[in-house]
C-alpha cells in the first residue's frame, strides 16, 4: 500500500517536471510540485492508518443468512472487506476469533434517555403564581434542548454496550415536549460517546405537566395537553411568518424571538418528524387528529396496541420503533408453562381445581397479554415499518424480554436481529453507513461467545464507529 502511494508521488513530480521543460510559468513550478507532493504525502499518511481483521468468525447478517470462517477488515471505522475470502491488508492488527465466537451487527436502540439530566421531583417544584399560564419549561415544551449539549455520565452507555447496541437515537427526559433526537456512537465511557447525526426529530407524547396538588401546571389534562400543543404549533407559525414579514418590511415592529418557539419551525415546516411516545389505540388516533391538522410526518415510539391500529399505520406511513417491556408473564400460566416442560412431571399428578369464573379470568388475562407480546409480529404482518426503542426500559430486563418475543411474540432470532439493526437504522435515516455489515458501511458491530439467543451468551468485543470497546474480563 505503502509503496502504491509512492508511485503516485513519482508521477506528480514526473507530471511537474515535463511542465517546466515548456518554459510556462517557470517561477511558479517549484511551489506547485512542493505542494503536489505535499498533499500526497498527506494522503499517504492518512489512507496508512493500521487496519484492523477479525477473523474465523460467524457472521450473523440482518437479513437472517450466516457467514461461517469469515473475516471483518476494518480501517477508519470503515468495513473494507468482509466475508471467508476478505483480503487482510498487511498493516492490520489480526485477531483470531478461533471459530468459536458470533458477529453481529451493532445494535440500534432507536429512542432511549441515556445520558438525560435527572427530572426534578414533584416536591421540589415551586408553587407558581399563575399555574394556568406557567412558563414553557413547567409546562413541559422544551424542543429547543439537545441531548449533544446535556449529555451527562450514565452507566447505561456501557451497559447498552455489553447487550450488543454500538448506536443509539437519544432525547432528553422530559414531557410533552421535552427536546430534539439525535444519534450518538455509542462508548461504554459517557464522555467518548460521539455524535452521528444532529437533530433529526423533536420527541413527544401526551404526558402532563409535571407537579402535584398545590404544585402543578397546565396542562394537568389529556384535553390540556391537546390544546396547549395545537397553541404552540400555532404561535411559533405566527412567529415565523412575523419574522418573515419583518424581514422583508423592516419598518413594523421587530417580533420578540423566542428559541423556543423556534425549536419549532422544522415541525411547522414539515421538515422534521415527531416521534411521539404513544401507547393507548384512543392516544394514537388523537396523534392522528394532530397529523392531520399540521401535516407533520410521525414515528411512533413505544405503541403497545399499535397493532390494533395496523392499517392505518401503513395507509399514513408511520413507523414504529416498538417497546418490547411487555408486562409480566401471567404467574399460573409461567407455572403452566414449566410443569409442560418439566421431566419430573408425572403424568397422574392432579389438575389444578379452579371456578368458571377464574377460567374466564385467565382466558381473558392471557389474550391481553399475548395481544402485547405479538404486537410487533402483527405490525410486521401488515408490511408497517417497524423498528427497536427501549422507551425507558432498563437494560437488564432486555434479555428476558427478548426470550418473552422469541417464545411467545411469533419472531425468530433473525426477526430480532432485523428489528434490531436494519429495520431501526432506516427508521433513523442512518441506513446508508449502519444497519447491517457490508464493505464501505460503518465499523460498529458486537463479538458475542454464542449465538446471541443462547443462554449465557455475552458480548466480549463492542467495535463502535471502529473503536474496540472490551468487556471479555468484566
């Protein structure tokens, strides 16, 4: 490589050198080929950065297929080559995954709060003089906020990095409007946790004002909450087209910015999505009636019964990056479940007595909640994109969830991994350079000791952007 880059420096000299024997611009020529050689040799120096292979590997692809004996070269946070034929370059650091360890693409976690300041408790709110009319903050509208320019030290970073994710889209912890999403690589140390792609969206839900009894704000209402977000939308499209006007007739009154209501534009504009945390069907034809009142483009987050709402999702294009914290698991029907699969049941044990009124109970306990768990398995069904969000769930009840939607959600491991990785990033509009592992994508996968859905399996290695995170010792 080395070598190919010195023959390209020899032939911008040779190139330099026919030009001066025509005599033009004589005393120009040898700045020229100083700065010819120059910026070649700054090439050579930045394309020369040390590769890196991971080899005898099995790849797990998004699109379901394996890759056995394969090897991963990486260089700048670059893929450049991938697969049981990958020329390994020869200024590249091997490591021999000895046949026995699993690639899979990073992990995605579409929207989640980490890295979010601490929300202020109830108690600690002042009361205020006028709670029909409070400032933005206590109302909850805060789009103006950043996760890149509040992010602070969380341990859920290395956490999500130990369950497989290198990227993450973030918000700040808030309430109805509580700021902008962003994509961030992902480092299991808060301050090296890097930004990949700002402000993409504002994030959103039907929650109230913070406060209790004596220290509350409007809007404390569902209704509240409808209104005062049509209000917002309102004024900041009065504050633009004010600004507008002004612009073009600097002789009216100047208007009164506001960062605020500015935050806003892209979402009046139609140039940003809302992605709005909806659980509820009634809550997510309320975000309908708010759709079709401002024309806004919207991503559901969370959607427990989005599946109820299918074909409306798909007829208005809205994905989904679905929650998997599914409630627990009916305690008689758990224990059902282990006496079927045990061998020490025996076969003349008794049966369980129980009234006709606790049979209803449990027939209709058990069709809500394999209602919750197929969700994403019906939205699939229905061709709605559908894509991954911890939606404030913690990471150590990711594995058991994941077993709960292998088991009883109607997905395969490779419906996970999809949902996990390709279906997220083309939600997040990062499909381009992460997703799957491909050459010229983005160097951000996990080194699992086993297949992923196997019990016990960790993650040993994280490469995110092409830093290798280890937690083999940890």
């Amino acid at each position: 490589m080395a070598r190919l880059y010195f023959e390209e420096i020899n032939a911008v000299i040779s190139a330099a050198k026919i030009i001066i024997r025509t005599g033009t611009m004589k005393k120009y020529i040898p700045l020229l080929v100083l700065f010819f050689v120059g910026m070649s040799f700054a090439g050579l120096q930045a394309q020369t950065t040390p590769a890196h292979a991971l080899t005898n590997v099995t790849i797990h692809n998004a699109d379901g297929s394996t890759t056995e004996s394969a090897t991963i070269v990486w260089r700048n946070g670059v893929i450049e080559a991938i697969g049981t034929n990958a020329n390994i370059p020869f200024d590249a650091y091997e490591m021999d995954g000895g046949d026995s360890l699993h690639v899979y693409p990073g992990f995605i976690d579409g929207l989640a709060i980490w890295g979010s300041p601490d929300l202020p408790r109830s108690q600690d709110l002042p009361r205020l003089e006028e709670p029909g009319n409070p400032p933005y903050d206590r109302a909850g509208i805060q789009p103006e906020r950043k996760p890149s320019e509040i992010l602070k030290e969380d341990k859920a970073f290395e956490a999500a990095m130990k369950a497989g994710f290198t990227t993450a889209g973030l918000y700040p912890n808030g309430y109805m409007l509580p700021g902008q999403v962003e994509a961030f690589y992902l480092s299991n140390e808060s301050e090296d946790v890097e930004l990949l792609k700002e402000s993409f969206g504002l994030a959103g839900s039907f929650d109230e004002a913070p406060g209790g009894w004596g220290s509350g704000a409007y809007p404390s209402t569902m209704m509240g909450v409808m209104a005062q977000f049509r209000q917002v939308m309102f004024d900041a499209t009065a504050l633009q087209q004010h600004m507008k006007y002004y612009a073009q007739n600097p002789e009216m009154p100047a208007p009164d910015r506001d960062q605020v209501l500015e935050a806003l534009f892209p979402l009046v504009n139609q140039e940003k999505p809302l992605y709005f945390e909806v659980d509820q069907k009634e809550h997510i034809e309320r975000l309908f009636k708010l759709q079709d009142e401002f024309g806004f483009d919207a991503v559901i987050v969370s959607g427990r019964e989005a599946y109820a709402k299918a074909d409306e999702l798909k007829k208005r294009n809205i994905p989904v990056l679905a929650n998997i914290d599914f409630t627990d698991i009916p305690e008689w029907y758990k224990k059902q479940k282990e006496a079927e699969e045990s061998d020490k049941k025996e076969e003349d044990a008794p049966e369980e007595e129980i009234s006709d009124e606790e049979q209803n109970y449990r027939e209709k306990q058990l069709e809500a909640w394999k209602a919750e768990v197929t969700n994403i398995k019906k939205l699939m069904d229905a061709n709605v994109s559908v894509g991954y969000a911890s939606a404030g769930m913690e990471l150590k009840d990711l594995s058991g969830k994941l077993e709960i939607l292998l088991d009883e959600g109607g997905l395969s491991e490779s419906d996970v991994v999809k949902l996990m990785t390709v279906n997220t990033a083309n939600i997040l509009g990062i499909n381009k350079t992460h997703g799957s592992l491909e050459k010229g994508k983005n160097a951000s996968f996990s080194v699992f000791n086993k297949v992923m859905s196997e019990e016990k399996a960790k993650v040993l290695h994280s490469i995110s952007n092409g830093t290798i995170h280890e937690f083999e010792g940890k």
